[in-house]
C-alpha cells in the first residue's frame, strides 16, 4: 500500500479541540500525529481499553486504559505551541 503523507495543521503539544464525532467539544494536548495515516492521539479523549498480557511492567496482565487515535480533520486547533 502506497499512503500519501498529509500536511497536518497540528503539531505535538499543541492544544486542540474536537469539531465532530463522539467527542465532539473535548480538548485536550497533541500526544502524537500519525501523517500517514491522518491520525492524531490527544490526551483524556477517546480513551479506550485494551487487555495486555502478563510482562515485567505489569506482572499481573490485565486491562489498560489509552488514547485511541482520531483523525486529523475532526480536530482543530486551540493554542499552537509558542515556539
């Protein structure tokens, strides 16, 4: 599969908000921008869970709780980083 890379109008640590979908009006910090894939991950919103096997971080496994990634054009920006 060939992806085209996307501009992306965020960048990592930016505030932004939510414009559309489930989580419509949530804000939170740019974690992560996934370009290839048109995706963004933002702290404290679509959190998501996700059951882990026994490892040496967490020895008893279980279920963990994450950001699931949203895409970038369901997002804009609130305060850009002031770099």
């Amino acid at each position: 599969m060939n992806r085209k890379k996307i501009n992306t109008h965020v960048k990592k640590n930016d505030e932004v908000e939510v414009i559309s979908g489930n989580h419509k009006g949530s804000q939170g910090k740019v974690l992560q921008v996934f370009p290839e894939k048109g995706h963004v991950l933002i702290e404290g919103v679509r959190l998501i869970k996700k059951a882990t096997r026994k490892s040496e971080d967490l020895p008893e496994g279980g279920i963990v709780e994450r950001e699931g990634p949203v895409h970038i054009s369901n997002v804009k920006l609130v305060n850009g980083d002031s770099k």
